[in-house]
C-alpha cells in the first residue's frame, strides 16, 4: 500500500504539471465578481439540499464572501454553514427521504459534493488555501521524509527545513511574534478540519471507477492534491508530535518552536517525539485512493508502472 500510494502522488503530480494546472486549491476562481451576502443557516435550510448546494458553489466562488469572513471574523457563519454540509455528507438529515426518486450513485454525489464545499470552506477562512498551493514542496518534502534509515532527529531536522519552505508569506509576514502564532494555529486548524472531511469523504465514496467520472465532477484533481496535502499534514502531527500536543493549538505551538529554531534547539523542545519515523505514515491514507478514482482517475494501469519525474 505505502509504495502505491507513493506512486500515486508521483503520478498526480506529474499529471497536473503536464495538465498546466496554475492552482489546487477549488477557491477564488473569479475575483472579478461582484459581492455576494453570507449565507446564513437559516436561508440555507429554506430550499431542499441540492438546492442550497448549488447555491453555495456560487457564492464561494466568489473572493467576496472569504473575505468578508475574514473581516468580521465571523466563526459562528463558518461553524453554520459547516454544520449544514456535514448534515449533507454525513447524511444525518434523511437525504433518501427527501429525494424518493434519486438513486444512490445521486445520493452519494450530493454528500461528495458537500464534503468538497465543506473542505475547501475551512481551508479558504484559514489560509490554508496558500499552504495547499505550495503542495510541490509538500510533496518533495514527502519524499525527504519518507527516505527511510534516519533517526528521529534527522527526520525533525528535516521537517524543520520544510516548514521554512511551506508556511505561507501570510503568516511570517505578520506583524508580531503573537501574530503569527496566532495565525499558524488558525491555519492548522483549517488544515486539520479540513483532513478529517476528507477521511470521511474517504471511506464512504462509492469507488466504481465506470461512475466515477460521471457522477462525481466535483470530485477533480485539485481534491486529491488538497485531500494528500491535509493528510500528510495530519500525520505529521500523529507521527512527530507526542500525545497531548496533538490539537491544533499544541500543535501549532511546538511545531511554530520548530520552524523558529534551529537544529540544536530540537532537544529542548517539549512535545516533539524525538523517536518519530515517518517511513510508515502513509499507510494511514489508503483512502485517497477512493478520491483518486472518485475523481475517475485510471488508476489500474498506472499504478503498475514506475513513474518518471518530467
């Protein structure tokens, strides 16, 4: 599984350089558009689902409705519209009930098309959107952690050059120390919430590779290379940090240590599991190989061969 998976982020990648792709992230397509209100819950609830699906796809779309929440800081519309969508893609709402015609392959598009929403809506509030299309340095960082025969240390040594590459300008641009920390958190945040729909978008996805294309467009290259991302960043909390230090908060505090300090501040820096292999990390992401063919990629084929880097 690791070497598959492996070749499946080589394969990706290799893919969406020849494809010309200048971004990953779903985000910002259209900054000429004009201002769009913020949904509110209660509106979104007023029409049936695909409905108020549709509807959301076309005002995120939109720079405006990002940054309007950016100003105002306005959780409580994030917390609601996140709420909405995992009711879609949890299907706690009876999503049979009120579609009695549609079949489940129908079903199962609508819950994959709110996940993807609700996926990109967490990256996009928190500057996620930057670190996901800073995604080729995360994807050589992969191979510099996944080399194998290192210690702990060297892997941290390792890690600690990579988040100097991948954080954001954002961030490291802000104005003071408390800033940026404060900034880093929200980011990994947004990342981590961001992984875990995408786990669960993962593991339910119908993966019949004769529907995939067909039923689930939303489901596009820029998805797998955001739901790869998140995942490796999630494994790099579970895998490097110790228990305890493993929520956002923690996580952003050690690994902010981390970015800051040198090789020889390692040691001293509580919360790091100085024993940590990351060789193994990517068995736990065997699911984006359902997005992959969700996204009716040919994987049978290209998965038997060794890719050549361009």
């Amino acid at each position: 599984m690791l070497k598959k998976l492996y070749y499946l982020i080589m394969l990706i990648s290799i893919l969406l350089i020849f494809s010309g792709c200048p971004e990953f992230f779903t985000f910002n397509l259209f900054d000429g558009l004009d201002y769009v209100s913020v949904p509110t819950a209660e509106k979104l609830n007023e029409k049936p689902p695909a409905e108020s699906i549709t509807d959301l796809q076309e005002q995120l779309a939109s720079d405006s409705f990002v940054q309007k929440i950016e100003a105002e800081e306005d959780q409580a519309t994030v917390t609601a519209i996140n709420d909405y969508l995992e009711s879609i893609y949890t299907d706690t709402i009876g999503l049979e009930t009120i579609y009695p015609d549609y079949t489940p392959a129908q079903i199962e598009s609508l819950q994959t098309s709110a996940a993807v929403l609700a996926a990109d809506l967490n990256l996009a509030v928190t500057g996620g959107d930057e670190f996901v299309n800073n995604v080729f340095d995360a994807f050589m960082a992969v191979q510099e952690l996944n080399a194998g025969g290192g210690t702990g240390t060297e892997e941290l040594e390792a890690l600690q050059t990579i988040l100097i590459g991948i954080i954001p300008t954002s961030i490291t641009e802000a104005p003071t120390p408390e800033a940026q920390l404060a900034a880093f958190t929200e980011l990994l945040t947004g990342i981590m919430a961001a992984g875990e729909i995408y786990t669960v978008l993962g593991n339910t996805i119908i993966t019949d590779p004769t529907q995939g294309a067909a039923v689930y467009e939303d489901v596009t290259g820029g998805v797998v290379m955001n739901a790869l991302v998140t995942g490796l960043i999630t494994e790099a909390i579970n895998t490097f940090l110790l228990p305890g230090y493993q929520t956002p908060e923690a996580a952003a505090n050690v690994f902010w240590q981390l970015y800051n300090g040198g090789p020889e501040a390692i040691p001293n820096i509580v919360g790091l599991n100085t024993s940590a292999d990351f060789s193994n990390a990517l068995s736990n992401l065997s699911y984006l190989e359902n997005i992959a063919l969700a996204s009716g990629a040919d994987l049978t084929a290209l998965l038997n061969q060794t890719p050549v880097a361009p």
